[in-house]
C-alpha cells in the first residue's frame, strides 16, 4: 500500500456531533505540518474489523476513542503504562507501521487541567455516572488526593465497582438522591448530551464556592451549567476537557505541541460551529 497523508480519527458511537477533527486540524494548519484528522463512526461489534483494517494502513497514526468504546479498545491494545489497572479505561491508541497498537488514557490529565490552572483546593466531589470517561476523572480526582467523593450512579454495584477499582473509599449515591454539599460537582456521563436525556439536579445543596463542572460539549450551555450559572456557581464547561486532552493526543500522534497560545481562537471556532 502506498503512502499518502498521514492521518489521526476519532471513532465513536455515535460520532457526528465530535469536534475533535476541527481542534487537532486548527493546530495541524496552524503549525504548518501535512497531516490530517477526521472522525470515523464504528458501532460495537465493527470495532475488532476497524482494527484489523487500520493496522494494515500506513498513513494511519492511531485514533482517539469516545462513546462507548473507551473500555472494549483496552481487549485490542499493549499497555506499556499499566493503564488498565491504573484507570480501566482507554481513550487514545497511537501506532507506529508494523508496530503494536499501544492503548493510553489522555483524558484524566486533561480533565485535571483547568482545575489546575485555577489552583482548586477543594475536599470533596460528586462524580455523576460509572462508564469509560468516570473511570479516568476518578483516578484524576484521586490523584488530586480529594478525601471525600461520592459517586452518583444508576447501577449502585456498578458505582462502588468504579470506587473499588481506583481504590478510593468513597461512596454511592443514586441519581435521585439529594446532593451532598461539596466543593466540586462533576458531569462524567452522556447525559445532557444531544440526543441524551437530560440532568436535572437540585443544585441547592451545593455552597456558594462550589465548581460545577460538565464534561458534555453539545451542546456546550447544559442545563447542568445553566442552573449552576443561575446559582453564581463556578462552571466549567467540556470545552475544556476536550482541548486538554486533545493537546495531549496530539503531542502522541504528530510528534508536536499543540499551539495553547491560541486557545482563545479555538474556543470561538469551536462555539461557532
């Protein structure tokens, strides 16, 4: 097979709504290299078939993973990093031509990004939901060493599986239980989401110093953020996850550092599209 244009993806069920290809193409443009990012839509059980056809692709650098992926790519990759017992969950695969496909979590750092840049010091959160993205936030939270988090979750077995498996001793809190007052409230989940149900939570427990902060980018005003504004909470929204992560996977599959400096442009290319 010849070689063409090297490229990254980002594959997902469903992928339409990703922004991902418009992010790494403004840093590819904006530094000049000859390459390319696109979205690809792989259903569950056509995800063994993407592999297989990929690795037979020279061009192809690797791709990030989102919905609902992000735990059965870790069956298809080496893990060097110790990923999976560290988080249980992958969200980008890099690989080199003949190489292996090696599986790698860029999520938790970008996550922990802004609650960096803004030196949050709190003690407590409440991670809503228990899937792949969760998995990482709670290894971020606890690298954070928050003493008290609580899961809320649907599957109550499955939340404390997620606490166990981090070796956090929180605790589990169904999705119609009442918030405890903590410092950080955290969005993990779908919901909300185009094409979700939406989150309707009663904020009022929260103090008036408390983040809430929304992983959810489409849209990007959730009604979780809208209701946390109306509070005078502090939000912070999925646009800053996604970008974060993203300036990560970059680094891993173009052998560059994504320009930060222009985030402010990206922010308004990303809201206008």
């Amino acid at each position: 097979m010849s070689k063409g244009l090297p490229y990254a993806e980002v594959i997902g069920d469903p992928i339409a709504h990703s922004k991902s290809p418009l992010i790494h193409n403004f840093w590819l443009n904006a530094l000049d290299i000859e390459a390319e990012y696109r979205k690809t839509h792989v259903t569950p059980d056509g995800l063994a078939a993407y592999f297989l056809e990929r690795r037979g692709d020279p061009d192809w650098l690797g791709c990030n993973v989102t919905i609902p992926h992000k735990i059965a790519v870790m069956d298809f990759t080496d893990d060097p990093g110790g990923v999976r017992a560290r988080i249980g969950a992958m969200n980008t695969i890099a690989c080199e031509t003949g190489g292996p496909l090696v599986g790698t979590n860029t999520d938790a750092g970008g996550f922990l990004q802004p609650l960096l840049r803004d030196k949050w010091r709190g003690k407590s959160a409440v991670l809503i939901g228990a899937g792949g993205a969760a998995r990482a936030l709670l290894f971020a939270l606890a690298s954070l060493g928050v003493p008290d988090i609580v899961v809320m979750a649907r599957d109550a077995a499955k939340g404390q599986a997620l606490l166990d498996r981090a070796g956090v001793k929180g605790r589990v809190i169904g999705m119609g239980d009442a918030l405890p007052p903590v410092d950080l409230l955290v969005n993990s989940s779908p919901l909300g989401m185009v094409g979700q149900a939406p989150l309707a939570l009663d904020l009022s427990p929260l103090p008036e110093g408390a983040t809430v902060y929304d992983i959810v980018y489409a849209p990007l005003e959730t009604g979780l953020l809208k209701a946390a504004r109306g509070r005078g909470l502090k939000t912070l929204d999925g646009l800053e996850m996604l970008i974060g992560q993203a300036a990560l996977a970059f680094d891993i599959f173009f052998d560059a550092t994504a320009p930060r400096e222009r985030d402010e442009e990206l922010r308004a290319l990303l809201m206008a599209a």
